[in-house]
C-alpha cells in the first residue's frame, strides 16, 4: 500500500514513512522520495549548491582511483567523494539528473538510518510532541541539503557514525568518523571532536557551564578574531587546495559578501533566536539534572549534546561554514528531548517540544522556499511517472 501511494503521491508516501520507519517499506519510501527530489532538481536557481553541482557534473573528466588518490596526495583537492563519485558515475551517464539521484539515494539511506535510529523506541504512540520533534528531524535532514554533496553526506554519516559509536558502543563505527574528511574536508575539525567524545568522559557540570557560557558568547561574537588562529593552521598544511579554502574562510572581502546576502541575515536572526531556546534549555536541565538523567544512556545523550553545543556554538557564527556544526548539537537535542519525553514525560519536557515549530519558523519557512526554488511544486503534487517524464 505504501508503495503503491509513493507512485501516485509521492510527497504524502514519504511523510507517512517518517512515522513508521520500523517498517522496511516505509523505509524504502523514504529513501526512494531522496532519490526522487534528486532526479527532479531543475537546476535553474543559480544561488543553489546544485546549480554548481550540475555544472561541474556536466563538464567533469572521468579519472582513474589512482589519479583522484594522486591528486589528493598531490594537494590539487581537498577530499576525494565527490571525485570518485563523478568518476563512477562518468562511466555509464552525463546526465545531471541521474546524478543528483545517486546523490538523494546516499544520503536519503544515512538520514533514514539516523531517524530510525531515534525513534527506534518511541514510535508506539503518535503524541504531538513526538510528530513535532519527527518533523523537526526531517527539516533538520531536509532532501535540499543534498545540493551540495559532500557536506550533506558527510554530516549524515558522521551523525550516525558517532552515535552508533558513543551511545551504542559499535566501535567499527569509528571508520565512518574518520572517512568524514574524506567526503568533505570542513568536517575534519567534527570528527576530531567525536573521537574525543569517545575517548574522553569529561565532567558533566564542567560541560553544562562551559556550554552555557559558549552559547552566550557566541551571541556577540567577532568571526575576525579567528583570522590569526586560520593562519597559523594554513602554514602547517601540505594539501595546498585545503590550504587555499582554509585561507579564504578567513577573508575580509569574502566575509563582507557573505553578510551582505538575505540568507546570511535570516541565517543569523534563526540563530540568534535559537540560541536562546537552547541556553534556556540547558538551564532547565541543569537544574532537573538529577530528576531526569537518571540512567546511563540519558546522561550519555546529554553529556554528548553538551560537548557538541560547546563545538557547534564556539563555531556558528564562522564564515560560511560555522553553522554546519550546529546541526549535531540540534539532532542531538531532538534526541534527548525525545528521550526524556517517553520516560519523563513531563510538563516542562513538552512545553519545550512545542516550543520548537514557534523558535525555529525561519528555518522551517526557509527549507519550504529552497524546496521550491531547487525542484519546483510539481513533486507535492504530481505521481511520480509525470515527475520521472518532465
């Protein structure tokens, strides 16, 4: 049945699949609408990711895995995924659409992992705190990420790698960590911090105040003042293409740029607002400490959300690649707050939870719009033969 609606409807097959991901058809489902978002992007947004991926796609020369090794080696590219990627996908098409398909079908498969991971135990009940925090886990997986390649597949598997290797002590995991920077070499400085989450159990209270005063920090942080500590990184690199990018992060012209856009300024009121949502969290649970982490693996939970609040906020006003890490901290607040609701389910666990939709409206609104702008409206609305045919 659930197949069934995914040719007819597919936007309406993939929504009923996020509630039911225990089931394999609903997990194909899933993946499947990643896949199909990716065949129907048209490529026309020129402020899109995809846009530059289409082209590049398009005017890519195939190479060898020694060459791809070699020009890594050589300090000509930053990481390899995409490279190879291409490459393989050189040897039986040109199309961009097919592409950007093979793309949704990756990174659909990890986001689908992540949240069945999640809610692995918390599906026997559709309450409204649980379809919220489910829907804020899809827009916070949202297919448009996928536009850029390698950082959406690289914030996939590195989620998903460290929770299976810091909550569910899978220590085979640790590949996925360290193949990150190989996919996308901006999540270098995030597997660094999920191998110390692994390695290092620091004090909770030292971690709680240490986020919060972060948090606080970040509200009225300079990104300026890490153009000392970018230079001194640039000269103890080989890669020389690593080297270059690392160097533009911490241009002034390029700064300027990036804060004149309409995203960088809504980018920056969402965060704004949303680090005040979480400061106010982390005081709530600081407080009820005792009451709610209880057992092991909530304290676990926490312990990580705090180390990762500490990592993403010290970075999120960063240049144009600082919020990134943000998305760790929030995946793993929808865990805890999930966590806490099927065992606690307390008032002041549920007033947070339908805080949610209301705090981050902008960054719900604006994945809306970048849907709409990357693949049309026609795949809300139209049967999947009609979509695979325009």
């Amino acid at each position: 049945m659930q197949l069934l609606l995914f040719i007819f409807l597919p936007f309406v097959a993939f929504l009923r699949s996020c509630f039911n991901l225990r089931s394999r058809v609903s997990q194909v489902v899933f993946v499947l609408f990643f896949a199909l978002f990716g065949y129907c992007h048209t490529f026309e947004d020129m402020r899109a990711d995809s846009y530059r991926k289409h082209l590049s796609f398009t005017t890519y020369q195939a190479e060898s895995v020694e060459e791809i090794a070699a020009n890594f080696s050589n300090g000509e590219v930053k990481d390899v995924y995409e490279s190879l990627l291409f490459s393989l996908l050189k040897c039986f098409t040109d199309n961009p659409h097919i592409m950007m398909m093979v793309v949704g079908l990756i990174c659909g498969l990890f986001a689908m992992f992540i949240i069945r991971r999640i809610t692995e135990d918390s599906l026997k009940s559709r309450t409204l705190p649980i379809i919220i925090l489910i829907v804020m886990m899809v827009v916070e997986l949202n297919p448009v990420l996928m536009g850029g390649i390698r950082n959406f597949t690289a914030f996939t598997l590195l989620f998903y790698s460290l929770i299976r290797l810091t909550l569910d002590n899978k220590r085979w995991w640790l590949i996925g960590i360290l193949l990150t920077p190989l996919i996308h070499f901006g999540w270098v400085v995030a597997s660094a911090a999920a191998i110390i989450a692994w390695l290092v159990r620091l004090p909770t209270r030292v971690l709680h105040y240490t986020a919060l005063t972060v948090c606080v920090l970040s509200l009225f942080l300079d990104t300026s003042s890490y153009a000392g500590a970018l230079d001194i990184v640039v000269g103890t690199m080989d890669n020389e293409a690593i080297a270059d990018r690392v160097e533009n992060y911490g241009d002034e012209e390029i700064e300027m740029e990036f804060n004149k856009s309409l995203t960088t300024r809504l980018l920056r009121i969402n965060n704004q607002v949303g680090t005040c949502f979480v400061v106010v969290l982390l005081i709530y649970l600081g407080r009820r400490r005792k009451e709610l982490f209880g057992d092991d693996y909530t304290a676990k939970i926490y312990s990580l959300l705090l180390w990762f609040t500490i990592v993403g906020y010290a970075l999120i006003s960063f240049s144009v690649v600082g919020q990134r890490f943000v998305g760790i901290s929030m995946m793993l607040i929808y865990m805890l707050l999930l966590n806490l609701y099927k065992d606690k389910n307390s008032s002041g666990i549920r007033r947070f939870i339908y805080a949610l939709p209301v705090v981050f409206v902008l960054h719900i609104l604006w994945t809306l719009y970048n849907c709409y702008c990357n693949v049309g409206w026609e795949i809300f609305v139209l049967p999947t033969p009609v979509l695979l045919m325009l």
